[in-house]
C-alpha cells in the first residue's frame, strides 16, 4: 500500500475521517534517525495492509505536529477512529511497529 504524504489540507480526509486505523510518521528531512525510520515504513506498509500508513514533514506541517504535541523527531502516532490511539518517540524497528499496531 502506497504511504500517503500528509499536509493540513488533507489530514482530516486522510486521517481525522479513515475508517481504517492511521500511522503517521512526523519526520523531517534533516533529521538522521527519520530517514532511517522512513524504509521501514515502507516495509511496514507492505507488511500491515489493514493500516494505512502517512508521512507528515514537520518542517513543512508545523502547525499539525504542534497540535499533535510533537516535540522530538521521528515520533510515531497511530490514529483509530480520528483519535490519538498510541503515541511513540524515536526510531521503531518493524516488529517495534507491529506492536505500536495492535
């Protein structure tokens, strides 16, 4: 499944309204362990079909990763029906993410 490149103009369709659950990843190019982060997002995609999978730059997107209370990159949170369901800060491996998952 292809990872959707979240802004403020589509995260509530994208996300906020999924019928399915959401992780989104908050990176930002300059950062070392998101663009270590970012294949394994991608093996995670492939991995876990019933979760769609988004990348939000912080950089570009400060707004929604203030209100999402980001403070340190790459920081992963999985949204179930619109709302905060799990929240991690730091690099995941993909059995890591399986878990954040469940």
């Amino acid at each position: 499944m292809a990872i959707v490149e979240l802004t403020t103009e589509n995260f509530e369709a994208e996300v906020l309204n999924s019928k399915t659950p959401v992780l989104v990843d908050f990176w930002a190019v300059w950062c070392g362990p998101c663009q270590m982060q970012g294949p394994v997002i991608e093996q995670a995609a492939e991995e876990f079909p019933e979760v769609k999978f988004g990348k939000l730059n912080v950089d570009e997107q400060q707004a929604l990763a203030q209100k999402y209370g980001v403070m340190s990159i790459p920081t992963l949170i999985l949204f179930k029906e619109g709302q905060v369901s799990n929240k991690v800060v730091g690099f995941h491996t993909l059995d890591q993410i399986g878990t954040i998952i469940a």
